[in-house]
C-alpha cells in the first residue's frame, strides 16, 4: 500500500522525527504510527502536564492506577462493547474495499451521518446512489462491525479476550481495591494513561485516527446528590454548541445554574480542560464542546460533550470527550461478577423509611417442605421486595404459585414483616463523570496549531513547557576552540537541569532552521566575541531576535525568558 504525504505537516514530521507510519519498510500497516524521537519529547510532556494539572496539582483526591491492555470477554461483555462497540461497514463487491458506511454516504451525499443506525443507512444505500470511490460501483452491502481487536488469553485458545478499547474498564474492575485504599471516600479520582486499540475499519487521517493509541483519562466517581464546589473554576468561560446547534458561550457557574449540564462536576471538568488545553497553548475561544445527540452517543453516556479544535487539513477534531456515565459501568460490573461494588455513603440527615424483611421459621419450614424451602424463601424475598403493606402486611398465611404447584405459608412458618427503621447511611453506586484525552491526537492538534510560515521558512511555535528541548547550544562554526567552549556551556546548562540540544553540524543557518522547525524556543551560539570574555548570543525562535549575554549569567538568563520576562529590561542584555 502507498502511504501519501501530501501535506506539510506530514512532510515535517516525518523529515523531523515527530511521527511516521509504523512498519515503512514493509509498506507500512494503516492506522498504525510510530513516534519518533522528538515526537515522543513532545507527547510526554503533553502527559506529564496532563498529569500535573489533573492529578498532582489537583484539590481533589484523584490517583492513577495501571491495568492490562488484555482484557477477559466477560469484562467487555459486561461493559457492553461485545454487543455496542460496532460501526457500519460496507464493501464494493466488485473490487472489495471496504469503506466505513457512515462516513463515506456523508463525504458523498454532504450530509450528517453521525449515530445513525444501521437500518437507517441501509435504507440510505438503497435509495441514494453511493459508490465504491475507487472503481465506481454501486455499493449495499452494509453490516455492522466490531471494533475490538480479538485475541486468545493463554495456549490452546482457551479464554477469549479483546485488547481494551478504553483504558476505563480497567479502573471500574479495579474500583473496589481502589476505593479501600484511599480510605471509602467519595468523591475520587482514578486515572490511567494507557495504550488502547481499536480496529478502525478504514483509518486514513493520521494520528486523528488509529488503530493503537494512547489514552489519558480518569473515571471521577462521586455521590449524585452531592454538588461540588465550584468556586475556583466558576467563572472561567467555557463554549458549548449544544446538540440542536445554539452556541452558548459562558461564565462556567451561569452554563451550570442554566441547567445545561447533566450533572455539576460536568461543568467543573469542563473548566479544567479549557484550563489544560490553554496550557498546551490553545486559547479558550478555541476550545469548543460539542454536545453529542441520543443518538451519537455511547451506549454508557447520559450527556457527552465532545472537545473539539480545528485543524487545517482535517477540519474540526475531536481531541477529548466529557463523558457523564452514570452509575452504568458500577452496576452491569455488579450484575456480571456478582460482587457488591456499591458503596456505603452518609445521609446528610437521618431518615425513616419503611423496611420490608422476611422471617422464617427454618426448621419448622424445613420440616414441612424439605428441598422445596429454599424456592420458598426465594420466592417470599422476591414477593417481599415488590410487596405493600396493605397486601401482605403480618397476613395469616401466604398463598406461593411455584413451578412445583401451589403452597400456603402459613405465619408461623414464615412471614413478611414491615417494619419503620431510621438509617444514616445507604448504598449507591457512584456516579462517573469521564474526562478522556487522546494524547496522539493532541500531539498532532498541537503541532499543526503551532506551524508557521516566516519568509521562506517553517517554525513549530510550540509553547515551551512542551517543545522537546528547552534550549539549543551552537558553536557559529565547528572550530576547535568555539566548540569547546559551547560543549562546556551545553554540559553546564545539562547539570543545571535544562533538555539541551547540541549540535556542530553543517552551516549555523541550517542549524538555525532546525531548530525552528522541531520547536525549540531559544538558541544559544558561541562565537569569537565569546572568547574574548564578551558573552554569547541567544536567538529568540519566533522573532528572530537575538541578545548577546554575560556568560556567568546564562541560567538565570534561560530563566528568566522561559517565564517571559524581557531581557533587556531585567539588564542581561
Ligand atoms: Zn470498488
């Protein structure tokens, strides 16, 4: 297969080392990427900031945790995936490519395709004409594929298992052992940054979308009738487009008492990511969150908002999702394991409530029935938990129709009791609000959010808390003396704790448009002024500029510029 690179990102980030197409050399494998060594710079600082602004530096409890990518069939059963993680596919029957349903009818009908089902396509495919765009023939054939990757878990094909197509699975199977080591208390934070995969049908848009990625998320578990303080975060601006189009660009606090929100943590980790994304150097009016219809959304979600930035050859990308999924997960993991993961919580005020309980006489019921008590108790429980006092409150006797005929429990044997009990606590299952980021995904928005034309040459304008170097080290030309000093310097500036490049290599304009175009903000060249005691210079990646500076003083210089302070005013300069 032949990989296009017909834009210049692409072309940049290959020549580079940002990212390349996994397995070139045997043609490459679609939707597959491989991170190269200044690309790796660059999403690992992205994680690590993820990390430090949700996780470290957060008032909340959140902690991280690790969990396999192999996951047992039961766990995605449970979760839904076996039956849900599905997307619409159809092949040309004349040629046998295959095209992700949805997706071409909306490149070929120029409408919204999003969530349909799969009924509803069919029917599309019958009425319009849609064709295979390599051959031209008319296609119907559309059935629905799973997307998880299908593996074998030990020899002899023994267990069935999927590689995880969240890393959230994981944390709601891990929630019991994690919920008692930070001590019972809601609400909390379990995060994972993780490969997952999924087998995308037709993946032909970079690192936006692939078949292995990398995902950063948390599972925020909390007790629904408690509200949040939304204090610090309140009045940050946030811009929705709901899922009937209005735009609604507002103070966090005014979206949230609006009711727009299904829940106010939504709205609380909506701020956060505005916060997180201007960190990484977007602007809060660039950051929208698309609110996903019924039908687009997961099968899990009650309200999910997509965060979407543009970009220029992909349009409107989706670079994290704000999902609110309930108690979905907790509960079908109870149902499925049978373990109890509900979790005690205190009742702001005590209350009375009404209480049903099932007494009974074993032996005298043993006596009676024999192996048939145990369908009798089964039965009375179920009857016991639907039941109303008025019905069966302390009744003589209890008529039961089982599949082995027709018994009378008479109250001396057994009976349902209604009872008033005041309870301070109950059990609930935690309810989740989801953060998701796709770090490849924000790798990529990045570097095409940060690429700039300046005359004749390119600069990745990366914000410098995630540029793959801090500072580069330059002698002006590889002469003996010059590169002595300025290895001195790249090894001084190294042991004071900077991610310096060097570099001796070819003419210093060269070097100049290197460094431009991986991103590092600052240059630092040597040159015969330096010998003679009188500094040496910095050059600023985007303007240009350049301020010869004392020696001695170079740390602090460095310093000072990476918090944006002027040079010249502080006098290094
Ligand atoms: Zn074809």
């Amino acid at each position: 297969m032949k990989l296009a690179f017909n834009d210049e990102l692409e072309e940049l980030a290959r020549r580079r080392g940002f990212f390349w197409p996994s397995y070139e050399i045997y043609g490459g494998t679609a939707g597959l990427y491989d991170i190269g060594p200044n690309g790796i710079k660059v999403k690992q600082k992205i994680e690590n900031l993820w990390r430090d602004h949700f996780i470290t530096s957060s008032l909340l409890n959140i902690v991280e945790i690790e969990t396999p990518m192999v996951t047992p069939q039961r766990v995605l059963e449970a979760s839904g995936h076996v039956e849900s993680f599905t997307d619409p596919l159809v092949i040309c029957p004349k040629c046998h490519r295959v095209y992700r349903a949805d997706q071409l009818a909306e490149a070929q009908l120029k409408i919204k395709t999003e969530g349909m089902a799969l009924d509803e396509l069919k029917k599309l495919y019958s009425e319009k004409e849609i064709v295979c765009e390599a051959c031209g023939t008319r296609l119907l054939d559309i059935q629905s594929f799973n997307l998880l990757f299908h593996t074998y878990i030990g020899p002899f094909t023994a267990e069935s298992g999927f590689l995880r197509p969240e890393t959230a699975q994981g944390i709601f199977t891990a929630f019991k052992r994690t919920f008692e080591a930070e001590r019972k208390k809601l609400p909390l934070g379990v995060a994972q940054v993780g490969r997952v995969a999924r087998n995308e049908i037709s993946p032909r848009q970079s690192l936006i979308r692939m078949r292995e990625f990398t995902i950063m998320e948390f599972e925020f578990f909390f007790d629904p009738d408690q509200v949040p303080d939304l204090d610090s975060l309140q009045n940050k601006i946030i811009k929705i487009r709901l899922s009937d189009n209005t735009l609604v660009v507002e103070k966090m606090k005014d979206i949230v008492a609006r009711g727009l929100l299904k829940h106010p943590w939504m709205g609380y980790f909506m701020a956060s990511a505005v916060d997180f994304m201007e960190k990484i150097g977007f602007t809060a009016d660039e950051v929208t969150f698309q609110e996903k219809s019924e039908k687009e959304r997961a099968h899990y979600s009650a309200q999910t908002f997509d965060v979407i930035v543009s970009t220029k050859r992909w349009g409107d990308v989706e670079v994290a999702g704000i999902a609110y999924r309930t108690n979905y997960d907790l509960r079908r993991h109870s149902e499925f394991s049978g373990q109890d993961l509900s979790v005690s919580v205190q009742l702001a005020v005590p209350v009375t409530k009404k209480v049903t309980h099932v007494w009974v006489n074993r032996a005298a019921l043993g006596k009676k029935f024999g192996k048939y008590s145990v369908d009798i108790v089964n039965a009375l429980n179920a009857l016991a938990e639907s039941a109303k006092e008025e019905e069966l409150g302390n009744k003589e006797k209890i008529i039961l129709n089982l599949p082995f005929g027709k018994v009378e429990i008479t109250s001396d044997l057994a009976r349902i009791e209604f009872k008033e009990e005041t309870v301070s606590s109950e059990k609930i299952y935690p309810h989740v609000v989801e953060p998701s980021f796709g770090a490849d995904r924000l790798l990529y928005a990045v570097l095409d959010h940060s690429l700039r034309n300046k005359e004749d040459r390119r600069i990745l304008s990366l914000p410098k808390a995630i540029a793959p170097y801090d500072i580069a080290v330059f002698p002006l030309v590889e002469e003996e003396k010059l590169v002595h000093k300025a290895r001195a310097i790249f090894e001084m500036l190294k042991k004071t704790g900077f991610d310096v490049l060097y570099d001796e290599d070819g003419t210093i304009g060269r070097r100049y448009a290197r460094v431009d175009e991986i991103g590092v903000p600052w240059a630092i060249t040597v040159d015969e002024e330096s010998i003679a005691g009188r500094g040496v210079t910095i050059r600023d990646r985007d303007s240009w500029t350049q301020w010869r500076v004392n020696e001695a003083r170079l740390s602090e210089a460095i310093e000072a510029l990476r918090k944006g302070l002027d040079l010249k005013l502080l006098g290094f300069a």
